[in-house]
C-alpha cells in the first residue's frame, strides 16, 4: 500500500477486511462444522483482521484530517 493512499485505496482495503469478517461470520454460524476448524490459526487470522482494521481507520483519519 503507498505510502499516503487515496480515501479511495482506504476504503477498498475496509472492504477487503470486511468481506474477511463476514466469511469468519459464516464459519462460526450454527450448523458449522466448527470442530474442523484449526483454532489457532482462527485466532491468528481474527487477529490479523483487527490490527488491519485498526491501521486502515487511522491512515482514513489522517486522509479525512490533515495537520
């Protein structure tokens, strides 16, 4: 990702994280096979989606507030 990226990039990367999210949603909805699921590495991609999350809201508001 460039350095200084466009709202436009900012908001792409959120959908990314977003569609992400909905497919950890439809693992652990009920009548998945939940014990298949390795949940360390579960964990590890819920975690990876947070910090992602996190760094892309921050560089949105640095876009939408400049110094």
């Amino acid at each position: 990702m460039p350095k200084n990226p466009t709202l436009r990039e900012l908001m792409d990367q959120l959908r990314e994280l977003q569609a992400g999210r909905s497919a950890v949603t439809d693992l652990v909805t009920p009548g998945s096979d939940l014990h298949a699921v390795d949940r360390d590495k579960f964990t590890v991609l819920l975690n990876i989606l947070d910090r992602d999350t996190e760094r892309v809201l921050e560089d949105v508001d640095r876009v939408l507030h400049p110094d």
